[in-house]
C-alpha cells in the first residue's frame, strides 16, 4: 500500500512524529513524508532514510490556501495520515479525501489548544478572532478539534489523548537496533561525546519548551553547595535551557546544542541520570516526551514527573515526584546518583517494561490494524 503521511510544517519537531510512523510503516508499505515547510529549511534532526517532499509556503491564510490546494491535487496514495488536527496537515487531508476519496487517518500526539492555553484563558480568548489570519491559530485549531470523528481511523500517543478523542494508542516508537544499550559503554560514549569519565552525569536530552521544566532542573541544580553530579543539558541554547547568567556561573552545569537525531542514543548511554521534569502546564497535559522512551529502551534511570500521562506509562520504572518541585528533584536525583544499586534496578525496570509494552513490533501490530480499519472503513461507504 503507499501511504502519505502529511506533517503540518516541515521545519518544526512535529516532522519527527510522522517519521516515526511513517519508519513504523516502510516494513510493510510504500511511504512518504509531505507538507508545508514554513520555515527555512527542514527540521534538522529529521533523518533522511523515508522520502521527504517539503513545499515551501507561508502560515498566512490566504497565502497558504494555493499551496494547499497543489498539495491536496499532489497526493498520490492509498491511505493519507495526518500528523495534528491542524490546517495545514488534517485540513489538507479532509480536502484531498473531499476531492479523491483517499481514506484518512488522523494521527493525534498533543492537545493543541493546550499550548495555546499557557498564556492564560483569557488570553486565548481575545487572541481566538485575530489568530484565525494564521494556519496555526487557536481559532482554527478549536474548530478542526471538532472535526477529529471525521476522520476514518484515530491514533493517539498517549492514554490521556485516548481518552479525549478515542482511537488506538501508538506511543513514540523506538527502534530498538538504534536505541540498544549494547551498542557503546558509557565510558566509550563518553570518550567520543568528549565529557568527563569519572563524573556522575544527569543529563536532559531535548527541546527545552517550557513546559519541559528544565527551568525547575537548573534550580535544582543550584540549591545549596554543588551537587555529587554534573548536569549536561542537551539539544538547546543557553538561553532557552533557563538564566544564561546563572548557568554561565555554575562550573557543574554545561550545555550542548541540537544534536543529530541518530546521536541521542549515544549522548543517552553517557548519562547516569536521565531526567524528564515536565511541568503542570496546559500544554503538558496531552504531552507525552519521547525521551521517556528513550531512556527506558536504554534502561537507564530516570527521574520525572507527575503529569498528564507520564505516570500511567512509566509505572513503578521511575522516579515520580511532583512538577515544579526543584528541592524534591534535587533529593531525588541525589539518592540515585548515592545509590548504584537502585539506579541499576530502575533502569532494568524501565528497560522490561518498554520491551513488554512498547517495543516497536507491537506498536507496528496495533498500527497496521489501525491501518486496515480506516481503509476498510472507506470501501465501505
């Protein structure tokens, strides 16, 4: 079967959840990425191993409008997934079933309006009406909400998504020859990645948004005398990872810009600590980190929070304490970095659990079946 999975901008991180279905996908099908690129270029991790075909357009409504309408003529496919209730991806998807009658999927792994929400509800509300100039705006993306039944087949990445909207739930895969803790030691990752060899290393691995709480680590970090431990905070700049001046001033805490996407796992295997301090925010509610995974198929330990869906997917294979908490953090991360024999026994934990419920081939299993109910569906009306 060739199947289309349309990203709703090329340039941002969304474009990574439709690689990882689309890799999910490429086992048993014909597949390719394509959408809007409102950007300058391509996300840059994006791997290049599934074909990506960006069309270059503006997020201005009536800009955008004569580009989607060469994308929906543009399609050529079986099946079309669209990653995001958004214009740019669904919007484009519903057109294009409306003229070609392509059965659709619609791939859910964030709730939108939460990041809209941040700001405060009344904020949200004065910017409803203007925001609809933007493809990307509150207004659009309440309306399209709307429209998720519409759709022949849901995915969801997550069970508080699952709850909201339905359909079946496919999790951020990993790929397990590339995420396998076997492949270096954390002495030889930490040779290559040039960072001390006889440090005790916590480390975030990730954008660092606001409601990935890295602020709340810094502070950690910073309480009282210096940690047992060194902080590496990786995939961003000073700026955006919290106070420049204070991150500047502290010898223990060092930054590390966007990496490649196929070097995680090695920055990963350096790590003692893995930390996931996600925030009680709107926006975090529907969000799952992939790095949570990332860490588990690593079995390394790791320490994060209590918020949207975290919990009921990490179970007893972390250390769960409350968001926006910098003194339990600090004590949570210090007795594991006091404590070998814990952090060996959470990370083999984590380890188990990711391999029982969320190793690729299962995943693969529940999305080909998601696949052939939504095409299925479609022949039919």
């Amino acid at each position: 079967m060739k199947i289309a999975v349309i990203t709703p901008d090329m340039s941002n991180n969304a474009t990574m959840r439709a690689y990882w279905l689309a890799d999910l996908l490429s086992h048993d099908h014909e597949v390719h990425i394509i959408g809007p690129q409102f950007g300058d270029g391509i996300y840059p991790v994006v791997p290049d191993d599934i074909p990506l075909e960006p069309t270059a357009a503006s997020p201005i409504v009536p800009r955008f409008l004569p580009v989607m309408s060469e994308l929906v003529d543009d399609i050529s496919a079986d099946l079309v997934i669209a990653v995001k209730p958004r214009v740019s991806s669904y919007g484009t998807a519903l057109w294009h079933r409306r003229r070609h009658g392509t059965p659709l999927m619609l791939d859910i792994d964030d709730w939108e309006i939460g990041f809209r929400l941040d700001g405060g509800y009344l904020k949200a509300a004065v910017l409803a009406l203007p925001s609809l100039a933007h493809v990307n705006g509150i207004g659009w993306l309440a309306m399209f909400e709307r429209l998720v039944r519409y759709a022949d087949g849901v995915i969801v990445s997550n069970p508080w998504l699952r709850d909201r909207f339905g359909g079946e739930e496919v999790v951020h895969p990993r790929d397990t020859d590339m995420w396998n803790p076997e492949r270096f030691t954390q002495d030889e990752a930490r040779s290559r990645l040039d960072l001390p060899a006889d440090d005790n290393i916590v480390m975030f691995l990730g954008k660092p948004l606001a409601q990935k709480g890295t602020g709340d680590l810094v502070d950690a970090a910073l309480i009282g005398d210096p940690p047992a431990w060194s902080l590496h905070l990786v995939g961003g700049s000073t700026e955006q990872f919290g106070p420049s001046d204070r991150i500047r001033g502290a010898s223990h805490i060092t930054v590390h810009g966007l990496q490649p996407y196929d070097r995680a796992p090695l920055w990963i295997a350096a790590a003692d600590v893995m930390v996931v301090p996600q925030r009680a925010m709107p926006s975090a509610r529907g969000q799952l980190p992939a790095k949570i995974f990332d860490a588990m198929s690593m079995g390394k330990p790791l320490v994060t929070t209590e918020v949207g869906p975290i919990p009921a997917i990490v179970g007893d294979a972390a250390e769960i304490i409350p968001p926006a908490d910098p003194f339990r953090l600090r004590q949570a991360i210090d007795d594991l970095v006091a404590s070998p024999m814990t952090r060996e026994a959470l990370g083999r934990r984590g380890k188990s659990r990711f391999e029982r419920k969320y190793a690729p081939e299962r995943l693969r299993e529940t999305l080909e079946a998601a696949v052939q109910s939504a095409v299925s569906r479609t022949d039919a009306r």
